[in-house]
C-alpha cells in the first residue's frame, strides 16, 4: 500500500502509471479473495425486509 500511494498521483502513460493500475489490480484481487471468505451471500431485499 505503502507504493501505491506514493505513486497514486502519477501522470498517465508514465512507467509509475502502469506500475500504478498494476498494484490496483492486484490489490482489488486480493481483497475480493480476503473478504469473500469471511461474507456469506446476502440478499438485500431480504436484509431489509428484516
């Protein structure tokens, strides 16, 4: 995390805006495998009608 926010601001097309969208990508993927583990599937409109 700490690398993507120092390059967070880079300019596209530059070498640390590729490295950028890279470290989002993998980032996302890696929270998306955390945190389906932990979440049982919900249905909202169950969730509200409580």
């Amino acid at each position: 995390m700490g690398r993507f926010q120092s390059i967070q601001s880079a300019v596209k097309g530059s070498p640390e805006h590729k490295e950028k969208m890279l470290l989002a990508r993998l980032i996302h993927e890696y929270e998306q495998e955390l945190f389906k583990k932990d979440l049982p599937d919900l249905n909202p409109v169950e969730l509200i009608k409580g």
